[in-house]
C-alpha cells in the first residue's frame, strides 16, 4: 500500500466505513481503526448495524481524510475477511492510545462486546499530490 495512505492510517484521522443495508441503500458510520501491513482493522461493537450489515454482505468501503488537509484522502474497497473479538479491549485500547493519547478506551459500556473487523483492500483510490 502506498506510504501516503499507510500515514493516514496511522494518524489521528477518523475513517468511515460503508456497508450495505438489507434494502441495498448504503450505511455509513466514521469509526477508529489501522492499517497492519496488509489489512485494514476497524473496531466496533458486536451488533452494531455495520456488524450485521458485514455478516450479511462482506463488501465495504473506506474512506480516510487526513484532519489538517482534506485534499489528503484515500478511497479503498474491500471485503471483510474476518470478524475477531476484542472481547479484552486489546485493539480498543491501542487505538484509544493512538486517538485519544490514552492507554484505556474511555468509553466502555455495560454487557458491550467489541470486535475487530479485519478488511482486505481490494481497490485502493489515493488523491494525487497537486504540485
């Protein structure tokens, strides 16, 4: 993957993902993720819309805008080649640490369950450099 949106990935940037609705209309939601070398990584909240969307219907869509420069952008399509749980908040808290600073999710509720959604690029757009 090109170095321009490995940085994008490792940035404070919120990444959206787009799943596929039961009705075929699109979902999207801006969540936090990463990018391991090979797959994309987001996480989420088992039974979340997106999860149920993903379970249904594998294709997605993500899209990440660098926060200090929008024209700094990239556009991947992809599947889901797996769904992992997170059930010990060790990706959560990682990217709690590279989001927020800190070494804890802040947010963690009663009975949820999060879980990783491991996506394999397929079709990556990078917005070229205008010079």
């Amino acid at each position: 993957m090109d170095l321009k949106v490995r940085e994008l990935f490792q940035e404070k940037n919120l990444i959206f993902i787009a799943t596929i609705n039961l009705d075929g209309s699109p979902q999207l939601t801006p969540v936090w993720g990463n990018y391991t070398g090979e797959y994309i990584l987001i996480n989420t909240a088992e039974g979340r819309l997106k999860h149920k969307n993903i379970q249904r219907d594998p294709r997605v869509a993500v899209s990440v805008v660098d926060h200090d420069n929008p024209l700094n952008m990239t556009t991947i399509r992809g599947k889901v080649v797996q769904i992992i749980p997170d059930y010990d908040y060790t990706h959560i808290n990682k990217l709690a640490k590279q989001y927020m600073g800190i070494d804890e999710y802040p947010y963690k509720k009663e009975g949820e369950r999060r879980i990783t959604i491991k996506i394999k690029p397929e079709k990556i757009f990078v917005m070229p450099d205008i010079s």
